[in-house]
C-alpha cells in the first residue's frame, strides 16, 4: 500500500478534494493521492473566474493529465473568492505542491454545514486505503 | 486477463499496469511527457508481446493474402515489409497490419484488440487455398526499440551494422543469444525497429537491451507514451481513427489501397469510397486555446458541428492539446479554424497538415 501525504488540518472529499476552512471562507485544492493518479504530471487546469457560483458535490473546473480530464468538484456551496491564477497558468506548481502554493480557489459559503459531510485526514486515509 | 513475460519486470520497476485488449500493460513506469521525450531525444525500449503476429506458410500464402489485403504484396522482395488493411466487402478496417515476406512464409503483425477476430477472420477465408495458418503470438514475441540512438545501441548489442537495413525492410540476424527478425519499422515516428524472437529469449534480450543502452539513455516506455508519440506523428490506433464502419480512404490512407492489383475482400466498395465528393475525412489538428481535446468530443466550425475527435491528447513535444478528428470533407483543408466542445465550452483549434511531427532526417 502507498503512504500518502495527508494533512491532517484539512478536510477532505471522497473526489480527492481537500477544504481548509476560516470563518467564512474554504480554500480548495486537491489531494497528493489525485495527483499521483493523474501521474504527477498536470498540464492544464481550468478554473471558474472570480464571482462564479458553485455549489456543493458539482463541477467547478477540471485538471488534466496527459492522458486524461479529471473533473474538479465543489466542496461547499458559495462565491469564488479568489483563484490561483498562477497554478492555472503553470500546472506542475499543483503536481509540485498540492496543499500549499498549488490550491485552486477560495470559496465563500453559504452554510458552514456543508463542511460535515467532508472527511477528517484519519478517515480519507482509511477511505484511500479500502480503495488500495 | 493476460500478462507477458516481462509482466512482473514491468511491476519491480514501479511499471503502473492497465488492462489493454485484455492484457496487463504497463501505462507509464515514470510519467508520459518524460517517457515521451526519450523516445524523442535518445531511444525507448516497448514490450510488444500483447500483439499478434500469424504466420502464414503453404503454396498458395501469396494468393491468399493478396485477396483479404489491401496492399500489393507482389511488390515485396524477400526481407520486405508492406502497411495496410484487412478490409470486410464493405470497405470497413476489420483491422490494419504489417505483413513480413520472407522465403517461405508471410507473417502478419495485427492489433491486441483483433488478435481472435482476425485468426478467425484468415481461417474463415481460406477455403480453395492451400495455406498453412499459424498462430505465433505466443511462441514469438515482440519488443521495439525506438528514437535515435536505436541504430547505435542495435550495433552494439548485436555486433552488427543496421544502419543499411531500410525503411520497411527486415533481416534475420543473431541478437544476443536469439536469432531474430529485426525490422526498421515502428508506430512512434522516430526511427527504430521492432525484434522478434521465440519466447524464451525474450526476457534476456529485453535486460540486455537495458545493459547496452541504459548508459546512453534507453529506458522502457509505456503505453501512455506509446499513444502521444504514434498521435503525434498522426498514425491511427484501431478503435479510435479505425473500425469496421470506417474505410482507410476516410482515414486518409489510400496509399496504402491498391486499386491496380487483382480482386481482394472490399475492392468495390473502396472504389466507390475513393470516388464519394461528401464524406468524412480525418485530420489533425492542435489547440490555439489551452484547453486539451479527448476523445468523442464534438468539432465544431463557426459553431456548428462538423465531426468528432477520435484521439485527442495533450502534446509533451508542443505543449499544448493535439488530436485527431473526423471531419466534413469540405472543412478538411489545412489551416481551416474549428472549435473542439470541451465540457460544453468551444476551444478554438486549427487543422493541421500530417503528421504533427515528423523526424529530421539524420
């Protein structure tokens, strides 16, 4: 089985998204394990602009490996704060640093509940495990 | 599912295996865009044993051939190698292949994925001829070597010089401790050749080929790599650019056709496909917006729909989107502006003339 690097300050999604949540704002990005899936290799993401909707459990952009699309969905639903415009222009600072400079956008929600249905590090270990 | 003999070399070097035509494969050891770039700059070795290779001996073998292909066999010398399609009445690719003329038998190289149908297909219409059809798939088995170091690391390896053996040609020589069929082909665009030799030596030859070529370079490459290095050059894959309701004339591949030859399986009909003035027609074409076509995704022109991608991919040696795609003929023509829907989104592209890539010559 592979030892993945699993944040435990963060949030995570059964789709392989991770949530840092503040007050009222969740940055969003995705986890070491999708990158390993997309073979560490990234080469184009595409992102919604500043302003856009997104709501919970639906598509809000899409990364792609060299072989394939990979969609992106939302953890919460609310307002795009802000996006990382550098990671979208230059996508190996994603493969590179998922958790850090490579997060993908910020989101004002709507209802902090939605953070509830998001799983604690120890459990999307587990999840990732019972997927090995 | 099926596995090679180098199924767990593959697996002990970090090889990450997929199922292709019902074979475990290996899709990438490293990533795609580095693999693919060695074959570029200096040489890749494939493990090929998932495709087919039938064997054909018998007095009738060159009569028989020439009725299911489309290609001209009696042009081939001995140490000749001939590209084309087994076609059904209909003019559709029941599969493309090579075919090997040596003195006493022909052999065809065939796609994983056709491997059953076309056994079945050869044995079904050989009735009146006096052929002998072997299936060899498993007792010979396959590896290539490509990219431009090929000819130097095939030299030391075998003590010999290949420089000389020609474009589509094949010889057979002593490699290491297999006699084998050496041939100047490949599905990368780049120079190289594919090795064939009985099942037991293969798995010597493939470490020897990493012992010679390690050091200059030669890595094994995936299937991931294998699929942006042969769409770069344009070359089709069968069950994206080629299937039995699609013509080789479609594909642009008409070369390969020989009208002039005696009657073979789909004549007529690739007669009259060859004479249509409204049919689809398949181009390449590269992304001016960054975004990364796949396939089945819609070409649009000014907005409306004119065919469809059938491979499409992200470039690692032009580093944008690339594909391939049917498309009205009339709207074929190079240097004509489209737009590929990705995820209900149009992206501006441009047709492209084949390949995308071509090698400099050396």
């Amino acid at each position: 089985m592979t030892e993945y690097d699993i944040p435990s300050d963060l949030l995570y999604a059964k789709t392989h998204e991770w949530a840092k949540a503040t007050e009222k704002e969740v940055t969003v990005g995705i986890t070491s394990y999708a990158v390993i899936q997309m073979d560490k290799e990234i080469v184009n993401i595409e992102l919604p602009e500043k302003g856009a909707r997104v709501k919970k459990g639906e598509s809000f952009g899409v990364v792609d490996s060299v072989k394939a699309a990979f969609d992106l969905y939302a953890p919460v639903t609310g307002e795009v704060t802000d996006v990382n415009k550098p990671a979208s222009e230059r996508p190996e600072i994603v493969a590179d640093s998922p958790y850090v400079q490579g997060w993908l956008i910020k989101i004002k929600m709507n209802d902090p509940n939605d953070l509830n249905d998001l799983m604690k590090a120890a459990d999307y270990k587990n999840f990732l495990a019972s997927h090995e | 599912m099926k596995r090679t003999l180098l199924n767990s070399w593959h697996k002990e070097h970090k090889g990450r295996m997929v199922e292709f035509a019902d074979w475990e494969m290996p899709l990438v050891y490293t990533s795609i865009s580095e693999e693919h770039n060695i074959v570029r700059q200096k040489a890749g070795l494939f493990d090929l044993s998932h495709m087919g290779r039938i064997r054909v001996k018998g007095p009738d073998r060159m009569r028989y051939l020439q009725r299911l292909f489309t290609n001209d066999l009696s042009e081939l010398v001995d140490g000749g190698i001939h590209y084309g399609f087994f076609c059904n009445p209909q003019g559709g690719v029941m599969d493309d292949v090579t075919i090997y003329k040596a003195e006493d038998y022909l052999m065809a190289v065939v796609n994983a994925c056709n491997q059953a149908k076309i056994l079945n297909w050869m044995k079904t219409n050989s009735s009146g001829f006096n052929v002998d059809i072997e299936d060899t798939s498993i007792s010979i088995l396959m590896l290539a070597i490509q990219g431009p170091l090929s000819v130097e690391i095939m030299n030391e390896l075998a003590d010999a010089d290949f420089s000389a053996l020609k474009k589509y040609r094949f010889t057979v020589r002593q490699i290491y401790r297999a006699k084998a069929v050496v041939s100047r082909t490949g599905y990368t665009g780049e120079d190289g050749f594919e090795i064939y030799c009985g099942s037991m030596y293969l798995p010597a030859l493939w470490d020897r080929f990493l012992d010679v070529g390690y050091d200059r370079g030669l890595r094994p490459i995936g299937l991931g790599a294998r699929d942006t290095l042969r769409t770069e050059a344009c070359m089709p894959l069968y069950g994206n650019e080629l299937d039995e309701h699609t013509t080789p004339v479609e594909a642009g591949l008409e070369k390969f056709i020989k009208f002039s030859k005696p009657d073979f399986i789909g004549k007529q009909a690739l007669t009259l496909a060859s004479q249509a003035e409204f049919s689809r027609k398949l181009i390449c074409f590269e992304m001016l917006d960054k975004a990364v076509p796949r396939h089945g995704q819609t070409v649009t022109f000014e907005g409306e729909p004119i065919g469809r991608v059938t491979t499409g991919t992200f470039s690692p040696t032009f580093k944008k989107g690339v594909g391939m795609a049917y498309v009205d003929q009339v709207k074929s023509t190079p240097d004509t502006p489209v737009e590929i829907e990705i995820h209900d989104k149009l992206f501006k592209a441009v047709i492209r003339p084949r390949p995308l890539y071509k090698r400099r010559k050396s």
